[in-house]
C-alpha cells in the first residue's frame, strides 16, 4: 500500500513530535561533504547558534555567514547588528559577507505595505520579506554566485520550522517545528516552493531554551540578546510605530460610527485602527446603552466611516467564512478539506474549516467549523494540513 504524505498528517492535538518526525513519510535534507552552506544572520541567538551548529557538523571552510543590509545603511541597528554578526563568525572560525537589498526591501516589501496600509487594511510585512528577500533576493544572489560551477549550496536560517522531502512524491514540504511556541512556518507561507530545494532549518528539533544553552556552549556574545520583534529601525513601542507610519500615510479622517449609524466620533485614518481592537472612543458611561468597552467591527473604507460595537465578544466581531486573493500553493493542492485548519495570525490555536473552495482567479473562500474572532482584512491566512503548511493568501474579506 502506497500512503501519501497528506494522508497520515493529523492535526497537531492528535500526534506527537517524536511520532511524526521518525516516520519513513519524510527524509530530512541532507547537504553533501563539500557543498557551501550560507548561513543568513540577523545577529541574535537563532542564526548565531545556526552558524556555530552548521561549522561544527560541516567544517568551518564550507560554511559562510551573509548578513542583509535591507533598510538605509545609516539606520543604527544595522550597524550594530552587522559588528555581532562579524564578532559571531570570528568566534565560530567562519567567513562572512554583507550584501545589500535596500532597493529590493523598499519595493517589494515597505511600498506595498505602505499602499495597503493607505487602503485601510492591516498588512504583514514579515510575510513579504520572506518571500521577497531572505527566500526571493538572497536566494537568488546565491543562485547567480554559484551559476559559474557544479558546486550543490544551502542556505540556512535560524528560523523554527522544518523543511523536509516527501518519499512518495519527491515533494519538499514546508512544515512546522518541534517548539510550537517559536513556530515560524505563518511567517515563511508565501515562499517561491523551489526555495525549499536549498533551504536549511536547523533549529526544527530544538525549542528556544536549548538554543541559547548551545549558544552559552559555544561562547557566543549573543547568548542572552533579545529577541527581535518588527521593523529594526522602528522603536518596538506600539505609538512610535504609528508615528513611523504618518511620516508616510496621509492623514484621512473620517467618521466612527455604531451599527445603527450613530456617529460617536472622528477617526484619524483606518490605517491607525486593527480588526477587534479596543476603540479609544470614550462612550457615555452614564447611559446603559453605551456603558461599557467598545471594539473596532469593520472598516467600511468606501465611506471612510469605522465601525463599532460594545463587548469584548460582540457577535459582530466573529466571521465563520473568509476569502483571500492570490492563494500561493507550496506543492500538490490537497484533495479533500477534512482535517485541514488555517491560522490568520501567527501562534494563534489553528482553526478547523469546514470546507474550501477555489476560483479561477487563484481567490479561495475557506467555511470555518466554528465562527472565529477578529479576522482583519489584509492579514494572511495559511492553511495546514497538521503540520505541513499548504499554501497562503491574503485575507480580503470575512464573511458572517
């Protein structure tokens, strides 16, 4: 009998880590003797320990760190980072380089950020620079670096998730790591699929306590930095990014509204208001109607109006249908929806659907199971089959 590798995938409450990672369905990747690994470093922990992992398994002549300027070379951070990413390959005995994708990064990546922003969505930028840059530009630098010989390269991120090749049908498959709380793989869902043909997770099997023990093993400077959260050249305080933001969105003020049409007071732009979040417009408590928080229900962007609704769990906010447009499948397109869940923010519990459908036009309509809260257009959704992420797309609208 001849299994396929969708068909013995459970959802992830169903099976464990240990069980799936040693069954025959999947093979590891496995770099050669002498092939070049690169090792993509952003200065923290993860990479750092991928470069110190990758030198000692590999030797320190076939692997290289590669550190990407990818914002204006004046910004402080990239400075910074780029002197730990230099003082980490001294360490380990390991060459490194710094390439530059700041045209790349501003458009592929911010411009089109800024746009939806501008449209009143809610966008993920981290998605972008995925697919557009570390696994779009630099995997195509190493592409062009290595086009003059027969020599096999790798590159390897310090990213927690998995990339593994399906024995019955030769597929490389993007899956979800050991430490589901360090999972990454919402992150990397929109990737080019023949990326993964040269892609490296070491960190698939370790969750984040042992990384920084090995990193303490192997006397890295970085041991004990913070992990980084958002855009490095934006302070990581929720006020400063929207300060960062109004440099390049226009201010467009409009109308905040309740369901009924009762006008409650004046927004500064949609792009300053997310799906679910609590509305900072300050209600007549005296009045039992109004009495209580209210929370951000739609964005009705032809009119520019915001609506809102009071109570934490208003049935307003919940959707049990969503679409999205230019869904990107990694691989073979599932044949059946049973067991399949999606997630529409990153670490969130994964959701099981009731059923999918797909148009011509690459747009997907996903029926959940239950209805689901907050889904704010211009988020990705991805879609699971257990621990395989099957493909990605963009949330444009949810559904009641």
């Amino acid at each position: 009998m001849i299994w396929s590798c969708r068909g013995l995938i459970r959802p992830l409450r169903n099976i464990s880590f240990k069980r799936w990672l040693s069954t025959s369905l999947y093979e590891p990747q496995r770099p050669g003797k002498d092939d070049a690994i690169y090792v993509a470093m952003s200065s923290g922990v993860d990479s750092s320990t991928v470069a110190a992992l990758m030198a000692q398994k590999h030797g320190t002549a076939n692997v290289r760190g590669i550190f990407m300027a990818n914002w204006q070379s004046t910004a402080k951070c990239s400075e910074a980072d780029w002197n730990d990413v230099q003082k980490v390959c001294a360490k380990i005995g390991i060459a490194c380089e710094r390439v530059n994708f700041e045209r790349e990064y501003w458009m592929e990546v911010f411009e089109p950020m800024i746009e939806l922003y501008k449209a009143g969505l809610t966008p993920n930028p981290d998605v972008g620079c995925n697919r557009h840059i570390k696994f779009g530009s630099l995997i195509q630098y190493l592409k062009s670096k290595h086009a003059s010989n027969n020599r096999p390269w790798w590159l390897a991120t310090g990213h927690y998730a998995d990339v593994q090749k399906c024995t019955a049908t030769g597929e490389k498959h993007l899956l979800r790591p050991k430490d589901l709380s360090k999972d990454q793989s919402y992150y990397l869902s929109s990737i080019d699929p023949t990326a993964l043909n040269h892609i490296l997770f070491p960190l698939a099997q370790y969750s984040k306590p042992e990384i920084r023990g090995l990193a303490s093993q192997f006397q890295l400077h970085t041991a004990e930095k913070p992990d980084s959260q958002g855009l490095c050249f934006v302070s990581q305080n929720h006020n400063s990014f929207r300060k960062f933001l109004a440099e390049y969105v226009e201010s467009t003020p409009g109308e905040v509204v309740t369901e009924e049409g009762k006008v409650v007071g004046k927004h500064e732009g949609l792009w300053h208001a997310t799906i679910g979040q609590r509305s900072s417009i300050s209600m007549p408590q005296g009045d039992p109607k109004y009495r209580g928080s209210w929370y951000v229900s739609q964005k009705d962007i032809p009119n520019n109006r915001l609506i809102i609704v009071k109570g934490v769990d208003n049935p307003s906010l919940y959707s049990s249908a969503l679409e999205c447009s230019n869904f990107h499948w990694l691989g073979q397109k599932p044949t059946s929806s049973n067991n399949l869940t999606i997630q529409y923010r990153s670490l969130m519990e994964p959701v099981p659907i009731q059923d999918l459908n797909e148009s011509p036009t690459e747009s997907l309509r996903v029926s959940l199971q239950e209805p689901c809260r907050a889904i704010a257009p211009g988020q990705y959704l991805v879609l699971y089959d257990g621990r395989r992420v099957l493909g990605s797309g963009i949330i444009t609208a949810n559904c009641t």
